[in-house]
C-alpha cells in the first residue's frame, strides 16, 4: 500500500525453489462466476474436496501441505470467484491445500494483519502439519497456471508482483516495491517475524510493517519474479469500515521498538464459531 521509503533495502528476486514444480496445463482465470450457488452446479473438481476446503492429490509430488489465509468482511462475490478460481489452479500443482477464511465479524475497524494472525494460530491448531502458510487477499486472482504456491527457507516471498487491475485495463502494474497483497512464509519463519502486528486498524500499512518485521528478526524477504507473478485485482470502493489509516505513518516509525512485544505473541482475540463449509474453512472472529 504505502510505497517503501529509500532507507529500506530493496527486496530481491527469489530463487528457484527446488519444493517448487511448474504445472504443465495453462490456467484460464475466469472472472465471469458472481454466484456461489453456480460453483455447486457446474464445477467437478469441487466435488474431490474434503470437508473445509481442504484437497489432498490422488498422487501427491511431495508432502507441501499450504494453508491460504484470507481476511475477510463482506467480500461475497470477490470470494465467490476466488473459491473457484483458486481451487482449480491449487489442484492444477498436486499440492496438498486449505482455504481459510477469517471473518472479521465485529463493528470495529478491519485489521487485515491482526486477521493473518488469527488465521494462522487457529490453522496451525487445527493441523501442525501445514507448513506454508499463505497470507492471501480475496481480490487478488492468480492468472498464470505456471506460478507455483510454496514457500521458500531462505527468504519470505512476496507474490502479487505484476498486477492486471481491472480498474485500469490494458496495463499491468508492477507491485515489486511493495509488500502486500499475497506473501508466503513457513510457520518458522512467520513465527521468527513474530506475525504481522495488531496495531493496525483500517486501511494500510500494515504490509510496510511487516516487510519491517522480516528483516529485523534477521530474514531475507524476496520477490516472485514481475514475469511470473501474475494476478488480476479487482476493481472495489473502500470498504465501510476499512477507512485509511490515519496513525500508519506514526505506526511504522515504531515497528524497531515494538514488533517484538506486538504481534503473534499479543494476540487478543474471540473465536464465535469455526465452520467447516464445503470450499473452505470459516473462522469468525470478534477483537
Ligand atoms: C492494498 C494491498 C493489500 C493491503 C491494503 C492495505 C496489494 C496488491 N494490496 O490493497 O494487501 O495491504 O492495500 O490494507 O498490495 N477486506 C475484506 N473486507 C473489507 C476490507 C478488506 O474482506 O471490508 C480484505 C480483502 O481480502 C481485501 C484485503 O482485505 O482484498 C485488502 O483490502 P483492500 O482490498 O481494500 O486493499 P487494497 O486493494 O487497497
Ligand atoms: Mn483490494
């Protein structure tokens, strides 16, 4: 969101991943699906899927188990044509997969990174095995089937990089110098960052910071290649509630002090209710 200022170093390209492995079939993204009744009716890989949105390869090319978190409010069509983009190109990769969706479900501001945090302690406790995390916006629809979902040791990969919006047709906007819209991380490494931060609430920010957290706790942060991370956005207002974020720029002044003591260790949240609903898993949080 918030462009990186010249002190931070510049995120570099990431390295092939050997746990990486290209899908050979292209993937059509399909824009056009606004109902979720209609995944029901006519899509057949949904079928294969187990309870929760979760999907385990008949003949799995390696033992990657991804949770994708996704923070959520009042995003029903853009999740609609998420669901069946995305399990079709995750299942496209023989890869074993969950989606969860962390509903924010309270009045206050929306906090995107305080949701990936709930998101990965819940998903962590409801299976340990899932080692790559995905900490993945609704809007945003993978639009090359050779891009591979991993994670990498050495670094935490940022891979929303060359965006097609469809606000702006016809241009595809290079998203390399920030640090928003979809990273990757181990648990280890997400743990070692100690999550994103609490702090922020609505708009912005929050992604700056915990591009800040990556590299004070002593990791690399890379970029999926601007030829290969390709995403279409979708066009949407602000949200009601996710108004910018006035105190950001004090926020990220802090980060040094604070992400230490602010983060997945100060979580403070409740779980109303977990569903395990066909495409995905529904985590409904109040903070
Ligand atoms: C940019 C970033 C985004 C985030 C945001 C600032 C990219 C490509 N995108 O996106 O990652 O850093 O700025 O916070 O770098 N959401 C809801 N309901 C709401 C509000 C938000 O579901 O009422 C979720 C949803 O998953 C959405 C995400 O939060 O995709 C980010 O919010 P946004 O789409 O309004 O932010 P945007 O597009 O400005
Ligand atoms: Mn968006």
């Amino acid at each position: 969101s918030t462009q990186l200022t010249a002190t931070k170093p510049k995120v570099t390209q990431a390295p092939p991943n050997a746990a990486c492995y290209a899908s050979q079939t292209p993937f059509i993204v399909n824009l056009n699906y606004s109902d979720i009744d209609f995944l029901e009716e006519n899509v057949d890989f949904i079928e294969h899927l187990l309870e929760g949105g979760s999907w385990r390869p008949a003949q799995a090319v390696s033992t990657i188990n991804i949770s994708i978190i996704i923070p959520y409010r009042k995003r029903e069509s853009h999740l609609a044509v998420f669901l069946l983009n995305v399990h079709k190109f995750l299942q496209m990769q023989n890869i074993s997969y969950t989606i969860f969706i962390v509903n924010q479900v309270d009045d206050k501001k929306f906090n995107r990174a305080g949701l990936f945090n709930v998101g990965f302690y819940e998903a962590q406790k409801m299976n340990s095995s899932h080692d790559c995390y995905f900490f993945h916006d609704v809007d945003l629809i993978p639009d090359n089937g050779n891009l591979t979902y991993c994670c990498s040791s050495d670094a935490v990969l940022h891979y929303a990089t060359a965006i097609w919006r469809h606000s702006a047709p016809g241009e595809i906007k290079d998203y390399s110098m920030f640090f928003g819209g979809i990273v990757a991380a181990t648990a280890s490494q997400f743990q070692k960052a100690n999550g994103f931060s609490n702090r922020y609430w609505g708009w912005g920010g929050e992604d700056d910071d915990f591009l800040k957290r990556v590299r004070a706790s002593g990791q690399n942060a890379s970029n999926i290649p601007f030829a290969d991370g390709r995403y279409v956005m979708f066009k949407h207002d602000r949200d009601k509630g996710n108004e910018p974020n006035g105190l950001r720029m004090k926020l990220l002044g802090e980060t040094q002090k604070t992400w230490k003591s602010d983060g997945l260790n100060t979580l403070n949240y409740t779980v109303l209710s977990i569903l395990k609903k066909k495409y995905y898993t529904e985590i409904q949080v109040s903070f």
